[in-house]
C-alpha cells in the first residue's frame, strides 16, 4: 500500500510539474525554483555604492542590477513568483549581518526594516508589496528582535519613476514620501536605545526615493542606519 501511495504522490506531483513547471528564479532552469548555480553567484559580500542622489547614510546592495538578483526581482515583483520572497529574504538577512559585522550596523539582533515607498495602486497591482514580503522572511530568519516597520506611503500625484532622470526624480518626490502611521516610540531618539531602522527598497538607480525617505524618517525622529537594496544600477 506504501508503494502505491508513493507511485499516487509521483503521479500527482508530475501533473504538478505539468500545471506549474518549477523554473529557476534567476535563470530560468527548469525543476527548482533557485538552482545551485545562483545561490553561488549570490552568494558575494554587500557592495557599498555611491548613488547619485545620496541619502547621507551607507547604501548597500546586495548584488549589482543584471544577472540573476535582476530576474528574481522581475519575478516576484511582476511575475508573482512570491516562493522567490523566502530566497531573497535569506540573502537580505544574510547581507545584514555582514553589514554589521564591518560596523555600518549597530547589531542585527534589533533593526526595524523599513520598506522604502511605493505607490499604493503599483503595490496593489502586484498583490502586495514585494519588498514589505522579502523584508519580512529576513526578518523571520534575523530573529524576534527584527520587525518589518510599513510606513512610508508616496502621495497619489507621484508619477512613475521609468525614464525619468535624476533631476525629475528628485522633483517628482520632493514633498511626496509620507508617513501613514506615527514612527513607533522604539524607533525615535538619537540615543542607543533607540531601534535603528534599515530602509530596504528591490532596486536603487538614482537615490532619489532613498534620499526623500530617509529624510522624511529622520524628520519623524527615527535613528536611520543605513539604506539596503537587494540591486543596485
Ligand atoms: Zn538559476
């Protein structure tokens, strides 16, 4: 009887396979959904970049924009990959504690990830915010201490940021990034005891949407670390 359910469960799983083949996040290889070959081009140490618009705090990135960290993006922000948010939650948790070990994080036993911005109806559009979910798999994985902190909203008037240049970015946000709810007290004062906040965004190119962020979570009172994006350009 054992083998016959084991031969049922092979069968089901095949028509599985039939119904949703199970493509590689990052390159597109067939029967998992990470293969062994992007865990390893991943698998590299944080790069610090230089964006061109700076928010006056590190920016990190966990791997540049191309490759197999641009397809995993892609995929779970346009395609609904969301067994992509695991993944990269891992490699997120993964880069934080490297960052704080070279010192541009107090601790990562408490941190409050704070999902840069997005507007409301591109998020709705993609059944949830892609980073709010990676964002909260690393912090499963940072442990209790480590909350996910949804705050900031853009205003309805802010357009897409596609084809814009650097300039127009800054001006398409300047007065835009909005806090929805009052900053935790943990979160405020400039002290040690305040919980540092981390703003995490999927992508980075000019700076400009970290740059208002971290300005508008500064004005709020909060004590901001540092910028983390899964991509930099
Ligand atoms: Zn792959």
């Amino acid at each position: 009887m054992a083998g016959d359910r084991g031969i049922a469960r092979a069968a089901l799983s095949a028509i599985a396979d039939l119904v949703v083949p199970e493509l590689c996040g990052g390159c597109g290889r067939p029967g998992t959904a990470w293969c062994e070959g992007c865990a390893r081009r991943l698998s590299d140490v944080p790069r610090l970049l230089s964006p061109r618009i700076d928010p006056g705090v590190p920016v990190w990135a966990l791997a540049r924009y191309g490759g197999p960290m641009a397809s995993a993006v892609v995929n779970l922000k346009e395609h609904r990959r969301r067994d992509l948010a695991p993944v990269l939650g891992r490699l997120l948790a993964d880069g934080l504690v490297a960052i704080a070990r070279w010192g541009d994080l107090p601790q990562t036993s408490r941190l409050a990830l704070v999902p840069a911005p997005t507007r409301a109806l591109a998020a709705r559009a993609r059944g949830g915010d892609t980073v709010t979910a990676v964002a909260g798999e690393a912090a499963v994985v940072l442990g209790p201490g480590v909350r996910v902190t949804p705050m900031l909203v853009t205003a309805a008037w802010v357009r897409d940021s596609a084809g814009l240049t650097a300039g127009a970015r800054n001006t398409n946000l300047t007065g835009a990034v909005r806090l929805n709810r009052p900053l935790p007290a943990a979160m405020r004062g400039r002290g040690e005891t305040a919980v540092p906040a981390v703003l995490v965004d999927d992508v980075l190119t000019t700076g400009a949407t970290a740059t208002h962020a971290v300005r508008r979570l500064r004005s709020a009172g909060a004590r901001v670390a540092a910028v983390v994006v899964l991509a930099g350009a």
